[in-house]
C-alpha cells in the first residue's frame, strides 16, 4: 500500500485527464490541438527535470528521448496549425494555470508513480493524435499526427520500462 500522503496513481490519472477535458471541452475542435501541444511541451519540460534527478546515464538520455518526443510532438502540431503561435498565447492567457494544474497533479508521488501515470497519459495522448489525424483532411497534417500518435505510445513504453527499471534499481 502507498503512504497516506500519496495518491494512488489512477486518482492522479483523472486529475491530470480531469485539467486537461475541462478545457479540452470548451475549446472548439482547431484549439484542440494546440491545447496537447501545451501539454507536450509541459510534460517534456518535467521529463528534462525527472532526468536531472536520475543517476543511471541509460535511464536518464531514455526519459531525455522521451523529452525530444514531447517536444516533436508539440512542434509537429505548431507547424501545421496556421498562427499557431497566436493560439497558444490566446490559450496560455485563457488558462493560466493549466500546466501548473498538470504539474500538481504529479505532486507527492515518487518518481516510479509519476512515470506510471506520466506512461498512461501518454497512451490517451496517442489516441488523441488518431482522433485529430481521422479528423484531417491534410494527408500530410495527418500522417504527421499519426506519427506523434507512435511517438506517444513510444514514451509510454519508455515510461512502463523506467517504472520497472526504478523499481528493481531504487534509483529515484
């Protein structure tokens, strides 16, 4: 059983879902991608900070690449939306805390549990990306989206085997 001051990790699975589908649910269908772009670079930033705290180099450049992906991703859909640029300011104005919300819904739990929540929400991630590819009608837009869809399901394996990796080594 977790400490008492620790969340188990579905409950934090839903905030993190809960921040992301209330605004999620008020944008309309363009915004959409923008606000996983937000998401992608929030996550890459906390996956660059969970590295600086892991000691095995192996373990450390996979969440590094785990970053870059984040970071394809969220360029990936910036580079396809017209004034993208625009729409995130616009966003980031409208929810100034949603990636603080992200990031709180991670705090208390060790860096194993994170990762396990971290590697679920990578799995919703990607089905995400499928969803805005089927809803293209950009052949290129969407391969690309169907490439961030296996970069996501690439981070969620890396994840699961972080979890695994930690949790023989007690590296956190």
């Amino acid at each position: 059983m977790r400490d008492s001051e620790k969340l188990p990790a579905p409950k934090n699975l839903t905030a993190i879902t809960d921040v992301i589908g209330t605004v999620y649910a008020e944008l309309d269908a363009n915004d959409r991608p923008i606000l996983v772009a937000i998401v992608e670079r929030t996550l890459g930033n906390h996956y660059r900070q969970c590295a600086s705290k892991i000691t095995s180099p192996r373990l450390r450049e996979q969440l590094l690449s785990a970053a870059r992906h984040e970071d394809l991703n969220a360029s990936t859909v910036v580079n396809h939306v017209p004034l993208a640029s625009e729409h995130v300011e616009r966003l980031k104005d409208a929810y100034p805390q949603l990636e603080s919300q992200l990031l709180a819904a991670l705090t208390g739990l060790s860096m194993q549990d994170q990762f396990e929540v971290l590697a679920e929400a990578e799995r919703a991630g990607a089905h995400l990306y499928v969803a805005f590819a089927n809803a293209s009608n950009n052949v290129t837009y969407r391969d690309a989206l169907l490439e961030c869809s296996q970069r996501e399901h690439e981070n969620a394996a890396v994840l699961d085997s972080l979890v695994a990796e930690l949790r023989r080594s007690g590296d956190a």
